[in-house]
C-alpha cells in the first residue's frame, strides 16, 4: 500500500514538474490530446459503409500507413541520440520500411485485380 | 512577408499534407471506384512525410557525423537502412501469391508494430546517457514510451502468430504455459509494474535497460498468449484488431516525439481499424471478447479430424453427377468458402461459371462477411479471375433467393452455411447469421472431407436430404465437371 502510494506521488509529481517550469503556449500533451481526439473521431467516419470487397485491401492499405513510425525510426538515428538508441533506430527503419512498401504494393496488387475487370468491361 | 521560411515550419507543412493525404486515401480506399487511387495517394502521403523528415534532419544538422561514436555517418546509415527495407519489402509483396495474402499482411503489420517497439527502446539509452528517469521529460513522455513498447511488442508477437495460424504452420491454443487466461493476465500485470518502474524510478542505466528490456520481453510473450486462443475462424477479427493496435503503437510514438503527423496518421489506423473489427463482429453476431476469449479455439485446435465420424446417411456424388445437375439448371449459386482459396480453384469456377452462362443458366457467387481467413478474402480472389463485380452477393441480398435456386455449389465452405446457427440455440454458432443454402433445390458440397471447419462443429447440412457431398479437392473437382460438362 505505501509503496502504491509512493509510485502515486512520484507520477503525480514528475507529471506537474514540466508544467512549472512550462513553456508559453499549451503543452505538447494537450494539443497531441486534441489532435488524437479529432483524428480518432475522422478514423470513425471515414471507415462507415465500406463495401465487403475492400475490406482486405482497405486494411491492408491502413496497415501500411501504420509504418508511419518510419518518421519516429528516423529521428532515432539522429544526433539526439546515442549509439545503442541509433542501432534501435535502425533496426526499426527496416522494419517500418518493410510494412510501408511491402504494405502498398500488396494493396495495389489486390486492387489492380479490381480495375483489371473494371476495363475489360 | 511570410512568417515561415525556416525549415522546421516547411516540414510542418509537409507532415500537414502528409496527413491529408492519408486521411483522403482511406476514404478513397472505401470506395470501388476510386480505392486504387487512394491507396496511392495514401503512398504519396508517406512519401512526402519521409522526404520531409529527411530535410528536416538535414537541415538541423542532426545527421550531421558525430565526433567517435559513428563509423559511417548516421545518415548513410539510415538511408541504407530504408533501401534494405524496401527491397525486402517490395520482393515479398511481388512474390506473395494471391491466396497467401491474408497472413503477409498479418507480418507486416508484426513489422510496423515491432518497428514502434524499437522506437519506443530508443528513449532508454538517451535517459541512461544522463542518468535520469524517463519521466524526468514528463510523466506523458514516460506512459508514452512504455506504451509504445508494450503495444508495439504485442502487435509484433500477436501478427506472427496470426501469421503462423493463417498459413497453417501453428494450429495450436497453447504453447506450454502461454495461452492460458491466468497466465495472460500475470504478464499484464508484470507489463503494468515493470512500466512504472522502467519509467518512473529506473535511473541508472542497468536499472533502466533491465526494467525496459524486461517490459519488452514481457509484452512479447503476452502477444503470443493472446493472440494463441483466437481459433483459425475468428482470423479475420484478430487481424483487424491487430491492425488497430499497431495504429495505437504508431500513434503513442508520437507523444514520445512530439510530433503531430504520427499523432493522426496511427490514430487513424487504430479507429479505422477498430471499427472494421466490429464489422466483422457483427458478421459473425459474436461479442469481441467472445472471440478474444477464444471461445472457439480450443475445439478447434484438439478436435480437427476426430470429428469425421457420426454422418450416417451421407449421399455422394461425382463430377459426373454434378455436371448433368448443372446443365439442367436454370440457375446456380456458389458458394466459395477457404478450401477454394487453398485449391486455388478461383479461375475453374470463372470457367465453370462461363460454360453454364453460354448455357443460358443464371450465375450468382454468395459471399459470406467472413468466408476465408480474412474479410473480403472471397472477393479477391474472385477479383483476380475475373468474376464480374455484379454476380457476388452477400448475405441480406442472396438469402431470400436460395429458395428459388435449381443447385447450390459449396465450395469448401463448411461453417458459413451451417443450418445449426439458426435451428440450434446450443450450438457454438448459434445466431451467427449464415447463407441459407439448404432452400435450394438441390445443394452440392464440394469438400475434401467430412471434417469440420475451423469453429469446430458438426454441419448437418451434410447429410440433409437434397445435399449431396462432393468429397474431393476444389480445384479437381471443377476440373472434372467441366470436362464432364463438356462431354454432355
């Protein structure tokens, strides 16, 4: 229970210590909060009434801007960061890099299908 | 004079753009019509977010070589980096076949997810190197980080796994203790400590690689156990779900980066993907935490072959048999199922299908939300043997028209037209919403077995009194009836 209560205090307390010595404008948090908050909500809508047959390529097309986190990979090899982070940093380049374009060819292959028929007809 | 020059707000910009694009690109995605272009613009999207960040660390000097530490310089690194990745990624994605597109997908969403995960470790050496706790940034960049490591590791276990049950490598619900409820939530539990102390009270560095290092191999193992139960029917869910969380992953190393773009483009993917998860759900009239759960699972996995028996009064049939049906017909439905995708029967039924439409017989595919491993699974591969858009129905739109319909052909498709889930409220399926197949007139299973499908159960359907049982691979099955059709 006090070791509870101690872990408590401490993130309360390292939670406000940026917030006192804070910078002018609204804290990253807050507007990354509303960012999240608006996109998740966009999230929602855009997917509505999706046709079954694009449910496959409609994931796999969302997957691979999942590999988004390339941006975050590269920032890791930056000079920011130490050698032991930059080897981490390469290793999720590849991987992000991986799910990025193999992510878009195979959606584009599936989709290709589609369109192949569509101009036959 | 404009405000913004300096590069950090062209590259804010960019990344502006960048969201657009991908938010436009899913939208587009949605639509038949325009879904090729979308999932371009959506590449266009991450082309410009890629080049921007580039620039960025260009001109800020940051990929600049360091003084020792660095052998090559960081950039070269990471360029090279980047090609070996798409390299790897584009032959893969060149050389997977069609039917084996469901589990490729699953492995690079693990990727994504294990690519959130090295970003989120990333932040444990930069703490070490100044002998602070990771919250000393604050405690968001703390829960973010160890977020980012715990869901990132989870969608990398979790896809491997749906990989390895997609492409029939693993069909198991255990892996020694993995897999167990109680054992799931001792690691969730061990993932919530070992976060608070990597993130709070870690500060030196052994403190802080063990804590961190520990948090990842827990989230890892947890991947495996929740991920393992998922029974191979309820694939299509789980991999939605996985798609999602490596959206959510994506999404909190942009609270460890402070960086908007990842903010919007990984919530993106989570919501979107969440909402397909309850899609397929609702598909299949099943709660998420039923199929989380793996309520199915263990049947599915113990059983397999031991539920041949008890069929008595089965009727079979031949390829000869099946012909002279079809050519009296006036009008067919198949009903494609996994076993077409595992034959690679998808261009003999196209041929079978335009042989009886020179007949004068009206074709119609049934798809069902969730036939095959993945949803919309069916649809592609009709896709790629030219199946008219216009011929495949779903559920709501062909089920009145069963009744009406000379021969229904299944095509290894078992749970999906199971008569149990609207007459036996016991049954594991019950309620589940299925294709009604048995109105018809006549019904032919093509399957290579009696086995039962993934879910486990026995399909009455099998031995009622208009259904006959067609025992033979799909794709030599078609073979035959077309050359028998041929023949007459």
């Amino acid at each position: 229970m006090t070791l509870f209560l101690a872990m408590a205090t401490q993130v309360v307390e390292t939670a406000a210590a940026p917030a006192s010595h804070g910078s002018s404008s609204m804290p990253f948090l807050l507007v990354g909060l509303w960012v999240l908050l608006l996109s998740v909500f966009v999230g929602f809508e855009v997917i509505q009434k999706v046709p079954p047959t694009l449910h496959t390529p409609l994931m796999s097309g969302s997957n691979a801007i999942s590999g988004i986190t390339i941006v975050g990979s590269l920032y890791c090899v930056g000079n920011d960061y130490p050698l032991s982070a930059g080897i981490l940093g390469i290793l999720a380049i590849v991987c992000a890099m991986i799910n990025v374009v193999g992510g878009f060819v195979v959606t584009d292959r599936m989709l290709a299908m589609f369109s192949a028929k569509g101009g036959k007809k | 004079m404009l405000a913004f020059i300096d590069a950090t707000h062209i590259v804010e910009l960019a990344y502006m753009a960048a969201s657009l694009l991908f938010i436009l690109g899913i939208l587009k995605l949605g639509k038949v019509k325009t879904s090729k272009q979308g999932n371009l613009w959506a590449a266009y999207g991450m082309a410009i977010a890629i080049g921007a960040t580039m620039l960025l660390l260009i001109t800020s000097g940051d990929w600049d070589p360091r003084e020792g530490e660095w052998t090559y310089q960081s950039h070269v690194l990471a360029v090279g980096a980047m090609v070996l990745g798409s390299v790897i990624g584009w032959w893969m994605a060149i050389k997977v076949p069609m039917t084996s597109m469901p589990e490729f997908v699953a492995f690079f969403n693990g990727l994504g997810g294990a690519a959130s995960m090295f970003v989120g470790l990333a932040e444990v050496p930069r703490a070490a190197e100044r002998n602070q706790i990771l919250a000393a940034e604050g405690a968001d960049f703390a829960i973010a980080d160890s977020l980012a490591v715990i869901i990132g590791a989870i969608t990398l276990t979790g896809s491997l796994v749906a990989y390895a049950k997609l492409a029939g490598k693993l069909n198991k619900s255990r892996i020694g203790p993995l897999g167990s409820q109680g054992v799931n939530a001792l690691l969730g539990i061990a993932c919530i400590g070992l976060a608070v102390w990597g993130g709070f009270f870690a500060k030196t560095p052994t403190e802080l690689w063990l804590s961190n290092g520990l948090l990842a191999f827990a989230s890892l193992l947890l991947g495996v156990g929740l991920t393992l139960p998922i029974g191979g029917a309820d694939m299509p869910v789980a991999i939605a779900l996985l798609n999602s969380y490596s959206g959510i992953a994506g999404m909190t190393t942009g609270f460890i980066l402070k960086n908007n773009l990842l903010i919007v483009a990984g919530s993106l993917v989570g919501a979107s993907g969440i909402i397909l998860t309850q899609i397929m759900c609702k598909a299949m009239n099943r709660s998420l935490s039923n199929v989380l759960l793996g309520g199915m699972g263990e049947t599915a996995g113990a059983s397999g072959g031991a539920k041949d028996e008890g069929y008595t009064k089965v009727k079979s049939t031949s390829a000869e048999e099946l012909a002279a049906l079809l050519d009296a017909a006036t009008s067919v439905i198949f009903v494609p199922g996994y076993g077409l995708a595992v034959a690679q029967a998808q261009h003999k039924v196209r041929e079978l299908a335009g042989l009886l439409e020179k007949k004068g017989c009206q074709v119609r595919y049934a798809i069902h939300p969730v036939a095959g491993r993945m949803p919309g699974h069916m649809n592609i591969l009709l896709a790629e043997a030219d199946v008219p858009y216009e011929q495949l129905y779903e559920l709501d739109r062909i089920n009145d028209d069963f009744k009406n319909t000379d021969v229904v052909v299944v095509l290894g498709a078992n749970d999906v037209c199971n008569p149990a889930a609207t007459n036996d409220p016991k049954s594991p399926i019950a309620g589940m919403p299925v294709l009604t197949v048995w109105d018809a007139r006549t019904v032919v299973v093509v399957k290579r077995s009696l086995a039962s499908g993934y879910a486990g159960i026995r399909n009455e359907l099998f031995q009622m009194d208009n259904s006959l049982m067609f025992l033979a691979d799909a794709k030599k099955a078609l073979e035959d009836t077309i050359t028998e059709l041929k023949a007459l």
